[in-house]
C-alpha cells in the first residue's frame, strides 16, 4: 500500500475518530454507568446525612410521677478539614467542654469529617460556647446537633427496676432495657450541604424525615410505697449490716408495687458503681428459701385430701432418724395438727406430709407453684431458679425438699407463691408494666394480670391461710403482726449455701414472706436479709425479717388506707382428728 496523501487522511480521519471514540465512551461510562458513585463521592465533600434522634420515652409510676426523662442538650461536633485555627481553638473548647487540651489537639489534628467532640452538653453551655466562638471567629468547623440527657428525678431509688441507658441512648438494665423497643423511638434524617466554611447552606437543605419519639411507659409501682420500702430498707441496712436484702411488695394479682435491693447505686453517677451494686437480687439472686417453703408442702397434701387441717402428725419431740441421718425440730413436738405444722414451723411435720404425697406428686405441685421456671415479669435478667427432678433426688430429698433445703428460689418466686394462697389459690404472672401510650397519649397496650392456673382449690387456699395468720399470732413470726390488723405469713431461716459446696458456718439467709390483712389480702410481701449481723437478737426469720414486714406492712395500710379491725383476729382450729400412718402416731 503506498502512502499518498489521500492514504495518510484516510490513516489521521480514523485515528482521531478512534480517539474521540475512547473519549466519548469513556464520557458515557462515568456519566451514565458510574453517575451514582461518583455523585455519591461529590456529595460527601458538601453534603452531610444528619441524623434528628428522637426523643426517648419517658417512664411513669402508677400515679403517673415520672421515673425517668429527659432533659434537652447538644452534641458538639468538628470537621477537622475545616479548621484553621486550631492553637486558639483547642483552649476554648477545652474550658467549656471540659476535655483535656491534649485530646482535643489529637482528634482536631486528624483529616477526619466528622468528630464527636462531646454529648449530652447542657443547652446554656452549648450557647454560651457558641457565642464565644462567634465572637472570636472560631466557629469554622465546629457545629451543634441535637441530644439530650437521661435523667432519673429519684437518683437511686428504683434503680434495679428501671436500669438506664448508654451513650447511644439504648437501654442496658431494667425497664431501660425491656422496653426498648418502645421507649427508643426511630430517629429521623436530613441530609444538608455545607459551603467552604463549613456552614450550612439552608436553601440547599435535602430530603428530610422527622424522628418518631418513643412510646410513655406506665409501671405498676407506687412511688409512695417504694419510698416506704427504701426508708425501711435502709434501717434494716443500717441495724443488722447484712450483705445483701430485698424487700417486695405486690398486689395479690400479681401488681408489683415496690422492689428494692440493697447494695444499689445512683441511676445518674451509674459510672461510679460497681458491678454488685447493679444487680437486681429480687429476680436474679436465688437461695435455699427455708420454711416458707413449708406453705408449699402444706397446701399440697390439703389439696390432695390426704389430710385435713385438723389431722395430726407425729413429730416424734423433735428428733427424727430417717434414711440414716437425724432431722430435728427447733423445739421437740409430738403430735401436731397439719395446721399447728406450720403454726409451729415442725421440719418433722413437713416431712412426714411430704412422704404422704411422693416425691412425683409432691415435685408436680412445686411446678405448680411456679418454681424451676421464669415468672415471666417484664425485667431482663430473671433466673429460673434450681428444682430437680425427682430422678436426682437423693433418700433424704423428699425430707429436706419440704423444708425449704435442696431448691433454690428468687425472692420474686416465693412473693409469687405466697400470693397463691393470698388469692384463693392462683398463680399469677406478676407484672411491673401497666400501659405503654404513644406521644399523644394513644394507648399502645395495657397489661392485665395473668392467670396462669389454679394451684389449689380456693378452700385449701383459706384453710393454709387461717394457718398462716396463727403463724403470726401464735407461731414463729409474732413480731409480724401489725395492730388492729389480721397478718399471714410464714418465716424462713435457711443457713447460706457456700459457693464451694456444703455451708457456710453462722451465716444464714433469713425472711418473711406474708400477706394483708388476711382476711381479704391487699399487699403481699416479702423480706430477705443475707448475713445479717444480729447482734444481740437472734439470728432468725421471725425476729429479724418479720418485724421489718410489719413496719413496711403498716406503713402501707396508712397509704392505702386499709380497713383495721377493733382487735386482731385469731385463728382458732377446729376439732382434732388423729393420723394413722407408717411412723407412730399419737393423740394430744
């Protein structure tokens, strides 16, 4: 081919058609193919997502007193691409921010775009900040965004109740955390774009969508009542010293009304508590619950008609040799009626009782009563309990067992227990959740006590009541009783389990757990004192967890202005019927 002019156009008219070709594809692929991204990457140079948190919902008592709120602040925020002045930037912003210098001067001297240089700044800081970096041309850089501050009205009180919130504004313990999903609301988003400078170009502002503010929780505590409870809960701390003590009150149907736990800690400075003052003994503690245990024992074998409350019992004067280990009574008996069994509080009686059921029938109604299992209360954290099945019991099970040994229950369980017979034999869901309501007051659900099923039948329930209220007048746990009122209640005194195995020597795990008035029961309680330092006064249920109840207890009858009685009803027993079983039996 010979190069000729026309050869060489040919040759130049082709190569720049390939040129333009490879430019005008190359145009097409980044402003068709590749538009997204690189719009993308243009937009994050000027153009910022700003999230609009929305606010938290607040949580309420029973007569709507709040619990917890919040308080409006602000986020202090740097791009650091933007500052230009850093020498004298650094010290203002460490004097009202109360950061240190070095901090400051470390994240504002990265290429980052976004910085969080503080949260939760209180409104007056924030514009009094504001001002001064206005006035000394500081301001390039640093701009504000919307926060807020969690704040509890009630400092400590009701902390393991409603737990609290991280820095991202997502519950950690409590109703904090179990209501999450209603309480923390969905944040919304604008996207705004920034000149130079880094101000905001208002006219440009973008797609914007407003947050939804979460939804109001209503709990069924009463603010009065728990403070009752903390004021007698801190005698308590303050007279017998003990590691640990829970105090719970609740409605028979299942209504909490107060709970508290000491050791505890200030919901506002929860960074300066410790681990053990966090946690909410009343749902995740549990322990050998003693002879309230015995109510279990008791209403089951009445249940099963294998005796009646008059129905007497041996209790062979108070030492028992059974499977080739002795069990003893705190004072010797000999024949006692089933009522007098728990009046009296005979770890014999239980025992014999027990053996009349079997150990499957005497396991079906430990179910029954709701122990091995969650109770289903709305609060994270809640143990289970430890109940064996009768395959692991050992010979001696089925006589430790009904008096309170070998199991291991929460004080919320045995509250829930007691109010089975406080109810007419029904065990309850207990709630602590009343209503949720949206922003405008719309209600979203409400919570209704929970019937789980009937335990015993309502008389056997009123035949282990009229025993329990001779507890108080005549048994273990007089200084239970509360004037001009009928008081039930069983006490318990269970020597603490050791975490290595076996027990600890002089160390015991002491509480009451009743109801009142008895007759027609309006509160159901319970007090547990673990290792507590009794002095003087000895170191049982009756004498050191009975007389807190009976402070508590009368305390709130004044506030709920229960109806007294002229004189305090006694129980009296009916007439004595004599049982013939395996053991000797005797008539008294």
């Amino acid at each position: 081919m010979k190069w000729t002019s026309r050869t060489r156009c040919v040759f130049v008219c082709l190569g720049f058609a390939l040129l333009f070709s490879v430019f005008s594809f190359r145009l097409v692929y980044l402003q068709m193919i590749k538009h997204h991204e690189y719009a993308g990457r243009a937009a994050e140079k000027h153009v910022n997502k700003q999230t609009i948190p929305a606010h938290r919902g607040s949580i309420l008592d029973a007569n709507n007193e709040v619990l917890a709120h919040n308080i409006p602040g602000e986020i202090v925020v740097a791009n650091a691409t933007h500052i230009n002045n850093l020498a004298e930037l650094v010290p203002v912003l460490a004097e009202s921010l109360a950061l240190p210098a070095a901090e400051l001067t470390q994240k504002l001297s990265s290429n980052r775009r976004y910085i969080v240089l503080k949260r939760e700044l209180p409104q007056p800081v924030a514009v009094a900040l504001r001002q001064q970096l206005d006035e000394k041309k500081l301001r390039r850089g640093i701009s504000f965004e919307p926060d807020s501050t969690r704040v509890y009205p009630n400092g400590s009180m009701l902390c393991h109740v409603l737990g609290f919130t991280d820095f991202e504004r997502k519950g950690i313990q409590g109703i904090e955390a179990s209501m999450e999903q209603y309480l923390h609301g969905q944040n919304g988003f604008r996207f705004i774009e920034h000149n130079r400078a880094g101000q905001e170009i208002v006219t440009y502002r973008g797609v914007e969508r407003p947050p939804r503010d979460g939804f109001q929780v209503q709990l069924t505590v009463d603010l009065n009542l728990q403070h009752i409870v903390e004021q007698e809960i801190d005698a308590a701390v303050r007279e017998f010293r003990p590691e640990k003590v829970t105090i719970i009150l609740m409605r028979p149907d299942g209504e909490i009304l107060a709970m508290a736990n000491r050791p505890h800690f200030d919901l506002n400075k929860r960074s300066e508590a410790k681990p053990e003052q966090m946690k909410n003994r009343a749902i995740i503690d549990i322990m050998e619950p003693g002879s309230t245990f015995k109510i279990v024992t008791a209403a089951a074998v009445l249940n099963e008609r294998k005796v009646r409350p008059d129905t007497f019992v041996h209790c062979e004067n108070g030492l028992w040799n059974y499977g080739g280990r002795s069990l003893r009574d705190a004072h010797g008996y000999g024949a006692l009626s089933v009522r007098d069994v728990l009046v009296k509080s005979s770890n014999i009686g239980s025992a014999k009782l027990a053996m009349m059921l079997g150990e499957q029938k005497f396991y079906e109604y430990i179910r029954r009563f709701g122990f091995g299992e969650r109770s289903g209360v709305e609060l994270p954290g809640e143990v289970a309990g430890i109940v064996h099945a009768p395959q692991r019991w050992t010979k001696l099970s089925i006589t430790r067992i009904p008096m309170g040994h070998e199991v291991a229950v929460t004080p919320l369980q045995m509250t829930t227990a007691m109010a089975v017979i406080a109810n007419g034999g029904k065990l309850v869901t207990p709630r602590i959740v009343k209503s949720i309501t949206d922003p405008d007051g719309k209600p979203i659900t409400t919570a209704s006590p929970t019937e789980l099923r009937q335990v015993v039948s309502p008389e056997v329930a009123a035949q282990v009541s009229s025993a329990l209220a001779g507890v108080v007048t005549d048994g273990t746990a007089k200084l239970a009783a509360v004037p001009n009122f009928t008081v039930a209640g069983k006490t318990g005194t269970a020597q603490k389990v050791s975490p290595r195995g076996g027990y600890e020597a002089g160390k015991y795990v002491v509480s009451f757990s009743g109801y009142m008035p008895a007759d027609r029961p309006a509160i159901v309680g319970i007090v547990v004192l673990d290792d507590a330092k009794s002095g003087a006064v000895s170191n049982y249920g009756g004498t050191i967890a009975a007389p807190i109840f009976a402070r508590v207890a009368e305390r709130a009858a004044g506030y709920l202005d229960l109806e007294r009685h002229e004189e305090p009803r006694k129980a009296v027993p009916v007439g004595k019927v004599v049982l013939t079983t395996s053991t000797k039996s005797s008539r008294r």
